[in-house]
C-alpha cells in the first residue's frame, strides 16, 4: 500500500478532513459501546490517523491507544492527545499485552485491508485484542453499491494556500478488490502542486462482511448516520456495524 501522499501531507492532514464531524462520529461509538459493550473504559482506535477520534474518547474518560501505519500522522497525534499510547503497526498483524473494551476504526479505513486473506487477520487480531464482551466498531461501504461516477469535494485555505481536496470509490465490478482515489490540489500564489493517490483495498458485500465477522462477533448492523441509531436497511450502501466479542 502506498502512503506516499499521507506522508508527505501529513500536516495538511486535518484540513483534509475538515468537514469530518468527528465528536458526531465519537459519540455515537460511544453510545453503541454503552448498549452492546461491557462497560469498560480501554480503547483502541485502528487507522488513528492524526488522533481526532481519540481526543474525544479521552474527554468521555476512555484510555486510549492509537495504532497505524504511518509515523508522521501518529508524531501529529501524540502532540494533539499526550494522554494516549501511540504505536505504529498494521491493523492485520498487532497484538496488546492489555485487553481492550472498544476498538474502533474510522473513516472506512478498514478497508485498507488489501485482500480478504489480510481482512480475516485484522478480525483475528482485533477478536484476540478483546476483553470479553468487548466491541469492534467500524463503518462500511458495500462493493455492489459503489457509483464509480461520485466524487466527494472541498475546498479550503490555510497559510495563504488553497487546497482543493476530491475522493472517490472505484469498484471494476467484480472480485474482491477496490480503489480509493484521493487528489489534492494546492494553489500558493498561483504556484499549483498536485498530488494523486490510488489506494488498493479490499471490497465486499455486506453479506459477505458479516459472514466474515460471524464466528468472532455478534453483529448488529446501522444505518450511515451518526447523529441517530437506526437499524440498516438491508440496501443502503454505507453502514455501522457493532460487534460484540463472543465468548
């Protein structure tokens, strides 16, 4: 997997997901964790990025560990969450010496799983990680309802630049593999940089997600919509899924 482009942008990281509604996008893990989980207070985010999720788990007096790939994100995380532990590693292959109570992992970024193969690890990894009765909780995207043609856009300013960030799905419409396509553009003075990326990871359907998670957790399915829980309705392409550690 290529992380040329988080790398180098790692401090434009932020505004790149500036209209991320992260406390939003925490309290409702956090409710979901109070109705299904086991009440514990140990935390694990997956693909923590820069710490943005973290910071309000801490506020709701979780103790938080941060895993991911790249160590400039994580330099910006440890500045922004002292409270917290920060490691860099891979979400298929991590182990912990304490058990977790809720691990969590944002922003679709489960599907940096490149493969099925590395997708069963990382539910191994997380099953393993878990306390008994502990929660994974994650949002989806459903290979079948990918529309090649959509793109997400925004813009923003900072430091007298203008940045123009899109992201895009790309599915080829059959097998288990899909694209993320990010593009930044920044305009200093009429100085224009680009950057392009394409990120290969793995694509399902829900089906076979949750026959996936099925011999780890039990699974409860929402809708994509973090300010209300609403069971999914078994079409939308996007969902949350709760899944509690069996025993």
């Amino acid at each position: 997997m290529s992380t040329a482009l988080y790398t180098d942008l790692s401090a434009y990281y932020d505004l790149m997901c500036a209209d991320i509604d992260y406390q939003s996008q925490s309290d409702c893990v956090r409710r979901l964790h109070h109705i299904f989980g086991n009440q514990g207070l140990q935390h694990i985010d997956l693909a923590c990025g820069t710490g943005p999720h973290i910071q309000y788990f801490l506020q709701y007096a979780y103790q938080c560990r941060g895993l991911d790939l790249n160590q400039p994100m994580l330099d910006i995380a440890q500045q922004r969450c002292p409270q917290a532990t920060f490691t860099q590693g891979n979400m298929a292959n991590f182990a912990v010496q304490e058990k977790a109570d809720l691990i969590t992992c944002f922003l679709y970024s489960l599907h940096y799983c490149q493969d099925i193969s590395m997708l069963k690890d990382c539910f191994k990894c997380v099953f393993e990680a878990l306390s008994p009765g502990g929660m994974f909780c994650f949002n989806s995207v459903d290979k079948t309802q990918i529309d090649n043609c959509k793109s997400e856009q925004h813009y923003a300013q900072f430091e007298g630049s203008e940045f123009k960030f899109s992201s895009a799905w790309h599915y080829p419409g059959q097998g288990n593999l899909q694209s993320l396509l990010l593009s930044i553009d920044k305009n200093t003075d009429g100085q224009q940089r680009s950057w392009q990326d394409r990120h290969s990871m793995v694509a399902l359907d829900f089906n076979e997600l949750q026959s996936l998670l099925k011999p780890y957790f039990e699974v409860s399915v929402f809708q994509h919509d973090y300010s209300k829980l609403v069971e999914w309705d078994n079409h939308s392409g996007n969902a949350i899924f709760a899944c509690v550690k069996r025993y």
